[in-house]
C-alpha cells in the first residue's frame, strides 16, 4: 500500500508503535480502537493502514519486538564464567532491563490471549527460546554441582515469574533502591534453585 506523498514512515511508524504501546498497556488491547492510536498520533484513521495492516499485527509486531529485543540484550552480553556467575548475571539483567519497559512487559504477558493462534505460536516460541537461556544455566549448575533445582524447566518459570514481579511494584526513590532490591531476589532465586 502507497503511503501519503509527504509521509515520513521513519517518524510516523514508530509513533504509531509508541502510541500502541502505551494505549495497550493502560487500557488493554480489546478496549483500544485504531481510531485511538491514530488520535494520540495526530493522523488520520485510514492513515494508520498505510504503516500497519491491522490491530493484531500491531499487537504482534510490538511482542516480537520485545522479545527479540530481549533475547538480543541478553545473548550480547559477556558470559559470566560459573553458574552461579551466570545466574546471577541473568537475574540482574532481567530486572534492570524490564524495569526500563514496563509497558512492553505488561503487553507481553498481559495480551497473549489476544493473538491470533499464527501470531502466538511465534511468540510463545521467542519465549521459549528466552526461558532457555536461564534453564541452560540451571541445567549448568546441576553438572557443576552448584545448582540442584529439582526440575529446571519448572524452576526457570518460576524464577522469570518472581523476577517479573519487581515490576508491579518497584518504584524508584521507595524503601529500598534497587541495588537492595537486586540483592535481596539474588537470595531467593538462589535458595530458590539450591545454590
């Protein structure tokens, strides 16, 4: 589909994704229409569809954006040498770099039930392919003898889910900083996981 002679899709694209992104996580996807998204970005409707074929691949792209995103971050990382470095690492990581998104979060696992069955089957893939990233490191662990999580698949949820938390509740300037935060879930994932 042409775009508007004078349109700049470097500019108006990604306005349309931030403007998605913030309409989504405050009012949900279902709740939210194109109309919306093409008010909080100053352009017409009918104008949304030369950037985006429709709300569900919006919805997409910005899960996929976000998990790809993710996945990239934590696989350029320097790899800590040990498990427990390695664990430890991953733990920070995951909370300082969900903290800076809180939006993109809640969307990311607030609206699955939202994609279409295509749509989710790749998410739930990068998903996957992220939760492996913990559960080769606790995998590492049982063999190094530093870990003894008793089903590392299960235990991987379970740490992404309590790492995940910090997000609904921490606020920056609270009781305590985030370094105190950090140091405190190092604890509980570690007893967590048997180290």
């Amino acid at each position: 589909m042409a775009r508007t002679h004078g349109s700049h899709s470097d500019i108006t694209g990604p306005r349309i994704r931030d403007a998605a992104l913030r309409l989504f996580a405050r009012h949900g996807y279902a709740a939210v229409s194109m109309r919306q998204i093409a008010a909080e970005v100053g352009v017409q409707a009918g104008a949304l569809y030369n950037y985006i074929p429709d709300k569900q691949s919006l919805l997409f792209e910005l899960m996929q954006g976000h998990m790809s995103e993710t996945i990239a971050a934590c696989e350029a990382r320097p790899k800590a040498s040990g498990a427990l470095a390695r664990l430890r690492d991953f733990m920070g990581f995951h909370i300082r770099f969900h903290l800076a998104r809180p939006d993109a979060v809640f969307i990311a696992y607030m609206e699955l039930r939202n994609l279409s069955p295509e749509n989710f089957a790749v998410i739930e893939g990068l998903r996957q392919r992220y939760e492996s990233l913990l559960e080769s490191i606790l995998t590492e662990g049982i063999h190094e003898g530093t870990l003894a999580p008793p089903d590392p698949k299960l235990a991987t949820r379970a740490v992404i889910a309590m790492l995940n938390g910090v997000n609904t509740w921490y606020r920056e300037g609270g009781r305590l900083t985030l370094d105190e935060v950090e140091a405190i879930y190092w604890d509980m994932v570690r007893r967590a996981v048997g180290g």
